[in-house]
C-alpha cells in the first residue's frame, strides 16, 4: 500500500470508530437522562461510587495488553502462543475477580458505610460487571491487534445499546434506582463481550503453543501499568469525591464529570487505530509518522471541544439532568473540561511509548499516581479544587510524555 492508502484506511478507521464512540457514548450518555427520576443522591451513588469503580479495574491495561500482543504475533505469525496466552489470561482474570469479590463480601459493611450505599444489590450487581469489565478489554484488545475495527465498533456501540435499553427499563418501570442502572451497564457488557468473543474465536481457538512468559512479563508489566495510569488519572477523582463530599455534592460532580468525558470518548478512537500500527511498525523496523497525525487531530478535536462545552454546558445539563443540576454543576464543566484536554493528548504520547515498548516513563507515571493520591486526600476543600488538582496532574502527565517522546523514547529492548 502506498503512503496516501495508508492515510485514508487510518481515516476511515478512525471516522468509524469516532461514530461508534460517538453513538456509544449518546446511548450511554442518555443513562444518565435516568438522573430525573433517580435523584441526585442515587445518581451520585452511581455515577461517583459504582460506576468509576468499574472503570478503575484495569480494563484499559489489558486491552492495550491484548492489542500488543495480537498485533505482534499475526506480524510474526505466531497465532498458537497467542491462543495459548489469551486462554491463560482469560482463567486468571477469572481468579482474580473471584478473590476481589471474596474481598468485597468481607468488607461489604465498611464499603456501604463509606459510600452511603442503602441497597446492597446494587454493590453486587457492580461485583458482576466487573467481571465482564475484565473480559471485554481481552477481546476487544485482539479486535483491537487484529485491526478488525469494524466489529470493534459494533462491540462498543452493543454496550451502549444494552446499557440504555435495561437501564432505562429497570429504573422507570421497576423502580430500580443506582441498582437499576448497573443492571444496565451489566447487560451491556455481557452483549459487547459476546460479540467481541466470537469475532475473534479463530486466534483463541487455535492450537495452543508454548509462549516464554519470563520474555513476556518485563514487557507486559510496565504495558499494563503504563496504561492503568491514564485510566486512573481519567476515572479516580469520582471516587474521592464520594467520600469527601455529600451524596448530592457527588451528583452534580458526577454531571459535570459524565460532560466533560465525552471529550476523551470523542478523540480516543485516533490513539486506538495508531496503536496496533505503531507497534506492526515497531516490530517490522519500519518508520511511520502516524504519531504526529494523530496528535494534531487530538489538539484540535480536544480544545474545540473543551471550548464548545465551557459555552453550552449550563443547556446541555438543564436537558439532560434538569433544574435542579444547572446551578451546581455549570460552573465545574470549565475546569472539567479543561482538566481532559492535557489528558487526551497525555493519552496519545504515552500510548505509542508502550506501542514502541518505551517504558523508561513508566516509574515516572508511578511516582506521578502516588503524588495525585496524595494531593486530593489533602487539597478537596471544594470541587473545583479537586479539578484544579486534576488539571495540574493531567498537564504534568503531558510533559512526562513530551519529554520521552522526543528525548527519550528508544525501546528498552528490540522488540521480538
């Protein structure tokens, strides 16, 4: 293919992948329509305590993981290792949550009192999502590797589907509340996960080989840990706020937050489609500028869009969440927005440093993550000190990544 086909494949990728966020993240976004009939206490519960906590398990670490690893093994034709590996990783996801959720059965007392929860089953609804939030990002991450965009999009946009549909018929004809509303992000999972699992059955169904798990753990680790952080930094502050501020606090934060978001869910597709050709070019020893590309549409997609929020927020919430969200929640969309904006970009620097397997900033991220925690356990006297904190990490996360993109960002090994 030449330069130009290249080009026009990345943009037709992107384009629909842009539509399936875009039309994912509507769907998902007109959940929180349900915020009329819930509350702004229940909705707080969902939107600040159960839903980011969802969005906290390292669902993101293992997608970025999987599309590494598909991508490398069909560039190297190595699909057995592949198939041996996803079914390795599929039973230890499964462990893992098994014990999270023995956890969470002991502590189940300290955990409603911490967040206010007055319903029990809407926590373990939450314990049920997140096992689906493991097993979505370890199929989508091979559709992701395997450049299968088409159906990656339509596992995203059956998620939002579900969510909508059973979320919206558990809370207005049955009365189920923040539980109702995990009953539909539950659905949603299990309709995108089924998909995702049987586009991708011909690489985990393959006849399984040997794969050197002492080569691949030293490039796995700092991969999912590199990742997590990102994640983190884009989903913590909800959960800091439920436990410092009051359920209603919480809500019209959750408002604002759900607003300002979408700008991440708007420009992420671009870093989704560069990351499996960075690293089929990594491993190929192939030079690209696919980079630069995509972090000129993240700039100017991210600030046009912080701007149009910042400008229509007060509409947009009074349509979505009513009245009675519009005077509290108005003023934090600015600052929220503004906050995504060094994010998004972060995103994109830090994900092609670990598609080229860069992973000299990775203690950096560590050290960053520990500083943020620290910060809003002292620095939350009101919530826009929490998103000015959020600002400042978010920009700081940026420079770590410009800086070992462009002074530091040979591999640490060669890639196999």
């Amino acid at each position: 293919m030449t330069e130009a086909d290249h080009r026009a494949a990345f943009f037709r990728q992107s384009g629909w992948l842009m539509i399936a966020n875009v039309a994912g993240g509507a769907m998902m976004w007109a959940v929180h329509l349900l915020s009329r009939t819930t509350g702004p206490e229940q909705y707080g519960l969902f939107d600040t305590a159960f839903l980011p906590l969802v969005m906290c398990i390292p669902a993101a670490p293992v997608q970025i993981v999987m599309a590494q690893q598909t991508a490398k093994a069909l560039a190297t034709n190595r699909q057995g290792e592949l198939a041996g590996m996803t079914r390795m990783v599929w039973l230890g996801t499964f462990l893992l949550w098994l014990i999270g959720a023995v956890v969470v059965l002991f502590l189940q007392g300290d955990i409603r009192a911490c967040w206010k929860v007055s319903n029990p089953a809407g926590l373990w609804i939450t314990v049920l999502v997140l096992l689906f939030a493991l097993w979505v990002p370890l199929f989508q991450g091979m559709l992701q590797g395997q450049q299968n965009f088409l159906w990656l999009g339509w596992s995203i946009m059956s998620s939002a589907i579900g969510r909508l549909g059973v979320a919206a018929l558990a809370v207005l004809a049955f009365g189920g509340l923040a539980a109702g509303m995990m009953t539909g992000v539950l659905a949603g999972m299990v309709a995108a996960v089924l998909i995702a699992i049987w586009q991708t059955r011909s690489l985990w169904r393959a006849p399984a080989r040997p794969f050197d798990w002492r080569g691949l753990l030293p490039e796995v680790v700092p991969l999912m840990i590199g990742s997590w952080v990102v994640q983190f930094l884009f989903t913590a502050d909800g959960m800091f706020v439920r436990a410092y501020f009051s359920g209603t606090e919480a809500g019209f934060y959750g408002s604002a937050g759900t607003l300002s978001r979408a700008l991440m869910w708007l420009v992420v597709p671009l870093a989704t489609v560069m990351f499996p050709r960075i690293v089929h070019s990594s491993v190929k020893a192939e030079k690209s500028n696919i980079l630069g590309l995509v972090l000129a549409g993240t700039a100017i997609l991210s600030i046009v869009g912080a701007i149009a929020l910042s400008l229509l927020g007060p509409i947009v919430i009074g349509i979505v969440n009513g009245r009675q969200f519009v005077k509290a929640a108005s003023p934090l969309v600015p600052w929220y927005a503004a906050a995504m904006v060094p994010l998004s970009l972060a995103n994109v620097l830090v994900s092609a440093l670990l598609a080229r397997s860069s992973f000299r900033i990775v203690p950096w991220l560590c050290l960053l993550t520990l500083g943020y925690v620290l910060a809003l356990t002292h620095f939350h006297d009101t919530l826009v000190m929490v998103l000015k904190t959020l600002g400042l990490v978010n920009l700081l996360l940026l420079a770590l990544g410009a800086w070992f993109t462009w002074t530091g960002n040979q591999p640490n090994h060669r890639p196999g």
